[in-house]
C-alpha cells in the first residue's frame, strides 16, 4: 500500500492547471464571487499562453498545497494506514487536498451526475404552504413528505436535509464487509438532534423494537423539532428528545452560540450570546437506566464529538455499537478522534464517507470486528 504522501502528491499535480466552474454549491453557499485574473497581454499564441499559466499555477498550487499538510503529515500517514478501504484513503487525501486549494482545483469525487439528480428530486418534493423561520441564515421550512423516497415521514425541513439524510443516506455506510447502519432494534444516539430530521429518520430504521435517543437544546430547534415529532406520532414514540448537550461529563456548565445547525457550545461565557446549558455524558444516561444497551451511535455537534466520546467510553467498551460521527467541523477530528477511538483497544475499523461537493458532512464510520 502506498503512503499518504505519495497519493496526495498524485493529486496536487493533477490540480496544476484545474479550473473547475461546476463545483459550487449555490443552495448551501448562494452565488459564487467570480474572480478573475490578469490577463497576459503580450502572448503570440495559446500555447504560450498556456505555458506561462501552467509554469505559474504549478508553483502556486505545489507551495499551497504541500504548506497545508506540512504539520500533519505524522498523523495523516496514521489515518491512511488505518482505514479499512480503498474508497476512504482516497476520501481522506481528495478531502484533504479541497481543504488546501479550494473547490476550484479539486473536484470531489461525490461530485457525480447521481449526486445532482438526487438534489434535483429533492427540490422537486413540493412544499406545503406553511412556512417556519428556523433563524438561520435565510431558511425557510416548509412542510415536506419523504414518500416519494420510501420514507412514511412528514417534516418541516429544507430540500438539503431530504437529500443528505434521506437519499444519500448520511449515516449508512456501504462496505465489502457489510453495510454499517442503524438496524432494526437497535437502540441509536442521535447527538445533535437539530430540527428531527436525523432522529426520525433514525427512528424509521430500528422500528418499533428500537429506541432513539436525541438531543437538541437551542429553543428555536427544540420547538421545531416537537412540530416535526407531532407530525409524526408513531415514529415519535421511539424517540426521547434530551434538551442538553453531550459532553465528556454531566452537569457542567456551558454556554452556547445560537446558529441553527450549526449551534455550538463554549466553555467562556463571554464568547457565548445565549443561556447556559447543563451537559450530560451518555454513560451517566446508561447507568440511571435510561438504555439497556447502545447498538448505534450517530454524533454531529458542532466540534464537541471527541469530548461527547469520552462521555461515552464506558458504554463503547461495554457495547461495542457502530459509529457514525461527522469529522469536518476540524481538520484535526479526522486522526484524532479514530486515534482516540484505537486507543480503546476495541479492534474497531475506520471508514471515511463524505456527503457533499464541498468540505462538509465528512462522516467517520466505525465498527469493531472483536
């Protein structure tokens, strides 16, 4: 097997000269700022032309690229050699190029014709005519049915979290060895419940033997996610809502920043502009009696998943459940929460998915063999 080093090399000279204008997600970024060089006036043919801007773009895209992964390269080298499969290591170094050179040099390999006709049938699901500001950005939610995609759910939710969740399905992975996936009866976490997308979508998958623990604790989220829960009653009853954030212990005081789905919780209550909120650890959830047992665990909270992990270390060695947690918020969660994770001694094995064609939604899957 070839080192990180070597393959990412492969991809940077491959960007050398790329200009992709088709890599750009408007309904997640809006319109891109176009920007434009300066032209070479004095060229007498393409060709010279040509030379001169590949001679230039070759230097640019090398110091660029190869500047980025210069502090990492101990722990990159770790995480390839540990993922269980071909997909995930080339996952790992396109992802890592993309974040070193942006979306107009590496074309990431989810960015297919399937990918845009999945998003072109989302967009299609007709709203309903009610609308719900969730303050975020400019969202708007409307009132959407997931029939079509063989969900029986109703939900206010945007067309992107039909597609993310529900078509490409953000927390099943695919293997050779199998798939890793809620399952029926299974007793799932839902870190980071957000508007209840995950949590029914969850909920549909262990079906009525299973249960789902979700949590959430911004007002604004709380309140459409119970909107969504009551359009939806029988999958509501295998799913508890906690209103607090995960973390590596119970009943610590943080604060946290409003923003949607993207809601995060600080230690500093200067940097926060909202109430403080009390933690709660899963392992203390298990041990009061809350969950027999945790066959599946799904986190997306923000940059607090290694210390949620932590919270969970003794329901993980005791249960050994299937692991979906989403690793982009930091560059860094991509070794160190597997590196965490081995450190268990649990014989799991990592795979990379990604969900998107931009940076996020990378999700780190885990299951041991043991």
């Amino acid at each position: 097997m070839k080192s990180f080093i070597q393959e990412y090399e492969k991809t940077i000279g491959k960007a050398v000269g790329a200009d992709f204008e088709n890599n750009w997600d408007v309904d997640r970024f809006g319109l891109e700022e176009k920007k434009h060089g300066k032209q070479l006036q004095s060229s007498k043919s393409w060709i010279r032309r040509l030379c001169f801007f590949t001679g230039r773009d070759l230097g640019k895209v090398t110091k660029t690229g190869f500047e980025f992964v210069k502090p990492y390269l101990n722990d990159l080298d770790w995480l390839y050699g540990k993922l269980a499969d071909d997909q995930s290591r080339q996952l790992l170094v396109q992802l890592t190029a993309y974040r070193a050179l942006g979306h107009r040099k590496i074309k990431l390999q989810t960015n297919t014709p399937e990918f845009w006709k999945a998003k072109e049938l989302a967009l299609k699901i007709s709203p309903g005519d009610e609308e719900i500001d969730p303050q975020f950005l400019d969202w708007k939610l409307h009132e959407r049915s997931l029939e079509s995609f063989g969900y029986p759910i109703r939900m206010f939710t945007g067309a992107g979290a039909c597609y993310t969740t529900f078509v490409h399905e953000q927390y099943r992975c695919v293997t050779s060895d199998g798939v890793i996936e809620c399952v029926e009866g299974d007793m799932a976490i839902d870190a980071g419940g957000c508007y209840g997308d995950t949590a029914l979508y969850l909920a549909h998958k262990t079906g009525r033997k299973g249960h789902v623990a979700s949590f959430e604790f911004l007002p604004i989220n709380v309140s459409i996610f119970r909107r969504n829960m009551a359009l939806n009653p029988e999958l509501a009853k295998r799913i508890r809502l906690y209103e607090s954030p995960v973390y590596s212990d119970s009943g610590r005081r943080l604060f946290f920043i409003g923003n949607g789905p993207g809601t995060r919780v600080v230690a500093d209550e200067s940097d926060s502009k909202e109430n403080a909120v009390q933690t709660l650890a899963i392992d203390d959830l298990v041990n009061r009696g809350d969950f027999p047992r945790i066959d599946f665990v799904k986190m997306d909270i923000e940059g607090a998943e290694l210390q949620a992990l932590k919270g969970c270390a003794n329901s993980i060695r005791r249960f050994k459940p299937k692991l979906a947690i989403t690793v982009y918020h930091d560059f860094k969660d991509f070794w160190e929460i597997p590196q965490y994770l081995d450190s268990l001694g649990l014989g799991y094995q990592f795979y990379l998915r990604h969900f998107t064609i931009h940076s996020e939604e990378t999700v780190l899957f885990a299951h041991s063999r043991t």
